[in-house]
C-alpha cells in the first residue's frame, strides 16, 4: 500500500527556491552568458455553427489574441550550467472567455499556463478578467551538472520521452496536443532528472516530478517516479520504461528502426490505476523522397488510446463513466476522447525558408476528421510567420464535429478556425 507523504506549499516552495538560488551563487564565478529569446504576437478566428451550442455564449465568429514574450537567460562554468527562462503571456478572446468560465471535458484546455498543481509557485497573473488574462511566469529554473558520462538537472525543467511522431502515449509529462501549432517549447515541471551513459552508448535516465495534490501539498500520491534504459543497436534504437505515475504503475517498451529507407517507431504502453488496465499503443511510418523536385516527408501513424471511448459517445454521462480518461484530459496527458485514430501527414519544402504541412487526423470509432494545413515561412533571419487553416467534419456528437453537452440539444461544435503567429526571435 502506498502511503501519502506531504509538506505545505509554501515551505516547499521556499525550499526549493532557496536551495537551487544557493546553488546558482555558489556557482556566480561563471564566465559564460547567455541572453536570448522571442516575441510572439497571435490570434486565431473560428466560426461556430448555427447549430452549435456555443452560439449561446460566445460570438460568431470566435476572436481572439495574444502574445508571448520569453526571456532564456543561461550561464555556467566547468561542469555547471543554470537555466532561467521567463514568460509573459496575455490571451484576450471570445474562446478564452468561454474557458475561463465553463471547465468541459474534451474541449479546449486551461485558457493560460499556471503553477496550481507544481512544486514551485512561479506564476502570477498580472491581469485576471472574464475575457482577458496577462501572467508572467518561469518556466524553465534549473541547474545541471554535465560530466562525460552524467547529467544532473534539478529545477524545472522539460523532458520528452516516446517515439510517436503525432500521438505520444508514453510522452505523459505535458505532451502538445496533436494538432498543435507552436510546439517549440514544452511547458516545464519541477524534476529532478539524471542520466547516465554507460560505455556502449546506452544510456539510463531517471526522473521524479514532484506536484501538489487538490490541498495545496507536494504529496507523494501526486508525484511521478519513472526510469528508462535507451538501447542502441545498428540502426535501431529500443526503448523500455517503468514508472509510478500518480496513482498508476506503468511498463512501456518502444523503439524505432530503419527499413527500406523508411523510418518504423512504435511504442506498446500498460497502465495499471486503481485495480484496472489499460494498453495504449502507437505506430508510425516515416519517408523521406524528393517530389516535384522538392524535399518531401511523409508520416502515417495509428494510435490506440487504453483509455478513450469506443463507441463513439461523449456525452456527460458517458464521460463521467470514464474517470481515467476525463482524469488525463484535465491534467493535459491526453486530449482524444475514442480509442482508435490514423492520422497522415505530408510536408512539402516550397522554398529552403518555406514549410507547408497538410495532416488529417481520424477518428476511427466515430468517422470524424480534421484537416489541418500549416505553413511555417521565413520571412527574414530571425522573423518567422506561422500559419494554419484547421477544417473540422464529423457528425454532431462526434468528437471533431462537436461532442454533445448537457447545456442543449445542440452539439459543442466549432467550425473552420484560422491562426496566425508572427515570431520575431532575439
């Protein structure tokens, strides 16, 4: 029986901001700095349905806006190096209104990054309205020491482990949503992480991610435990994994290998929670060819989710029939609801400065499908222009054609949404 250890927030918040500032001092001889970062302006304008029973709360069509201003601030000297990173961020919208007000399962996630649940409360919101958020926050706070064969960070920090290249089951610490736009930086977590590199070339990593439970507590029932040996053998690579994540034991095996010059990933998940079982699985298919002259990649992935829903019934009862799933969805580890997808995606090299990728994802237990086209262009050195148009099709009460609610009859349904992001990088 596991028992549950915990320490108040507040002193372990001190604690640890005391003792990795110790540490930054003990290292202030250092003769390296480094300051850089970026300056992200964006908005998104989505069309709801007539049908739709967002009609009832928000405008149509949907607009909103942001910006994100980040700050990498590194150093070190020897073996020790220190990463600070901060973040401004500021959301303005009529989407941002709805999830400031509504928590809905399967639809959107927190309007604005925060430290409610993280060992180290680094965030603050500057400005807090119904349809206007500004906060500042770290997002990267960490020391390391780096040896030839070890590494050491401890702070918070990012870490991505799995193979899949759209859906990422065994990747459960803060994963991008599939569809994501901008996945250049992971959000942080508190962790400590070791690595060491034996003399084959493989290599053993450790992490242990400590959170505060719905009391406000670093307690051990909200803590992740994991530990990963990387093998490598010729071209292929094989992962496997054990870990203690929150309530659930968890074994994964995974890897990828080379053939016919196409590139093979796969990972094979079981998660034990509270008595019962789940398997999640991805596998992936990756090739690389010149195409009307251009560079091309393809990828063709199906994923299965242990914990989504089969028969194509999201409705509230059906959601709250399904605690585990509804449980990493609000923790931001999940963000399907069925059981079974393929997705394709096919990006084409206009210009050496010029990306254009087309995705569908599929929903193979309710035949819905998003279509998604994002171009990522350089404008000039240093100013990129990201661009994505996302096409929604699905029947109502579908996942990409709109879940039901217990609000209406009519589906939570979103329609075509435009996005654009201007990043000027320093």
């Amino acid at each position: 029986m596991k028992h549950s250890r915990s320490i108040p927030a507040k002193t372990a918040t001190s604690g640890w901001v005391t003792g990795i500032l110790a540490l930054l001092i003990a290292c202030g001889n250092a003769q390296a700095y480094d300051l850089r970062g970026h300056f992200k302006p964006q908005a998104t304008v989505a069309n709801i349905p007539a049908g739709s029973a967002l009609q009832e709360f928000i405008d149509d069509p949907a607009v909103d806006s942001g910006l994100d201003l980040r700050l990498n601030f590194s150093g070190g000297a020897a073996n020790w190096s220190w990463h600070s990173d901060y973040q401004l961020l500021a959301r303005q919208g009529d989407q941002l209104e709805l999830l400031q007000q509504n928590s809905i399962p399967g639809f959107g996630g927190a309007p604005v990054v925060d430290d409610d649940h993280r060992v180290l409360d680094l965030s603050r919101r500057i400005s807090d309205r119904d349809d206007r958020v500004i906060a500042h926050r770290l997002d990267r706070f960490y020391l390391s020491r780096t040896t030839d064969k070890t590494v050491f960070n401890i702070g918070r920090q990012a870490v991505t482990w799995g193979n899949g290249i759209i859906y990422n089951p065994v990747d459960f610490f803060n994963p991008f949503d599939p569809a994501a736009i901008d996945t250049e930086y992971k959000t942080g977590d508190d962790m400590l992480y070791a690595q060491y590199l034996l003399d084959s070339g493989n290599d053993v990593q450790s992490v242990w991610v400590g959170r505060r439970d719905d009391d406000g507590h670093v307690s051990s029932d909200a803590t992740s435990l994991a530990l990963k040996y990387h093998i490598f053998s010729g071209s292929s690579e094989l992962d496997l994994l054990v870990a203690d994540h929150y309530d659930a034991r968890i074994g994964a095996v995974g890897g990828s290998v080379d053939i016919a010059d196409a590139i093979w990933r796969s990972d094979l998940m079981l998660t034990d929670s509270n008595g019962e079982q789940f398997t999640s699985a991805v596998l992936s298919w990756s090739y690389a060819l010149l195409a009307w002259e251009r560079n091309l990649s393809t990828t063709i992935e199906y994923f299965h989710n242990g914990f989504g829903i089969d028969d194509g019934n999201y409705d509230p009862l059906a959601l709250a029939a399904n605690p585990e799933l509804v449980a990493r969805i609000e923790r931001g580890e999940l963000f399907t609801l069925a059981q079974n997808y393929l997705a394709a995606a096919a990006t084409i090299e206009l210009t050496p400065l010029w990306l254009l990728t087309t995705s569908v994802f599929r929903n193979l237990d309710d035949d819905s499908t998003l279509l998604q086209v994002f171009s990522r262009h350089d404008l000039q050195q240093d100013l990129q222009l990201l661009l994505a148009l996302n096409l929604p099709h699905g029947d109502d009460g579908t996942e990409f054609g709109g879940i039901d609610s217990d609000i209406s009859e009519n589906p939570l349904s979103v329609g075509a949404s435009l996005f654009a992001q201007l990043a000027w990088y320093f």
